[in-house]
C-alpha cells in the first residue's frame, strides 16, 4: 500500500511489517522522485525475506568496499562494521534492488536528492541509520555497471557529477 503524509518530517518511508510505503504529500502528482519509491520496496523486499536479499549482495559490496576499510582508524572499523552488519546492508540493498528495477532512473534520483540536501549533510560522513552518500552512489554505480549500463554511467561521469 501506498500513502501521502502530511505530518511526517521524512522524505519516503516505509513500515515493513505492514507493507505501506508513505510519500510526502503532492508526491503523487510528481514523477520525478518515483525511483526513490523503488528503495522503500527494497525495504518490504528485505522484510519479506527476513533479511537474506542482503546475503548475495553482501558478497559483492563487502569486496567493493574492502579495498577502502584500511583507510579508517582502527575504532573507527569497529563502528563501521557494526553499522556495516546491522544497519547500513539494507540500505546498500534497497540501492541495489531499486538500480536494478529502473536503473539510471534511480542513479538521477538520488543525485537529485544529494543535489537538494547540499551544504546541510556531508556526502562523505556515514549516519547511524544511512551509510554516506558517497558510497551509496558508488554502489548504485556498480550496480549500473553489473547491469551493462555502462554507456549512461559513463554519460554520468562526463558531467562530472557521480562520484
């Protein structure tokens, strides 16, 4: 099920255990931040699955993001990895699932989104409940990349714009 809400301080949102995505009001009559619809359904997807949807993608964004892990200070690693392990791989995998489903659509959107929070967020700085922007796009990026979509990421990249 999907709604609009007025009294509610987050962009889309979703409740799991209840299958209901929630939009922000007039977000029916947009169609520009659809794709972003698509990483709620990766969340009841996630649910639905009780997690495992998270297992194969585990596997290839663990060994993405491997090559940056000793860049960090060591307490740091610590926090990042339970981030990593409890909070952050639904995240990735809702990215994952929602590139996959409408593919560079979704990539626009969330640049689009990045583009309307600049100066108040740090693309680069991870949240308790979010990984960092910036790894969020690369992941969406390599997703494209996995789906042959080479020619519109490298559209992408001669703007300049995706990470």
């Amino acid at each position: 099920m999907i709604f609009t809400t007025s009294n509610h301080h987050l962009y889309y949102w979703t409740i799991p255990q209840y299958d209901i995505i929630f939009l922000p009001v007039g977000e029916e009559q947009i169609l520009l931040n659809l794709p972003d619809m698509y990483h709620e359904i990766g969340h009841l997807l996630y649910a639905m699955f009780g997690g495992k949807s998270c297992e194969i993608s585990a596997v290839e964004i663990d060994r993405y993001f491997m090559g940056i892990k000793h860049k960090n200070k060591e307490i740091e690693i610590k926090k990042i990895n339970f981030l990593w392990c409890k909070k952050w791989i639904e995240e990735f995998t809702c990215d994952l699932t929602a590139t996959y489903m409408i593919g560079p659509a979704y990539a626009w959107t969330h640049l689009k989104l990045l583009s309307n929070e600049f100066g108040k967020t740090d693309i680069y700085k991870p949240s308790s409940s979010h990984p960092s922007d910036k790894a969020r796009m690369r992941i969406i990026i390599l997703m494209m990349d996995k789906l042959g979509l080479t020619e519109e990421k490298n559209n992408s990249n001669q703007y300049g714009i995706l990470f």
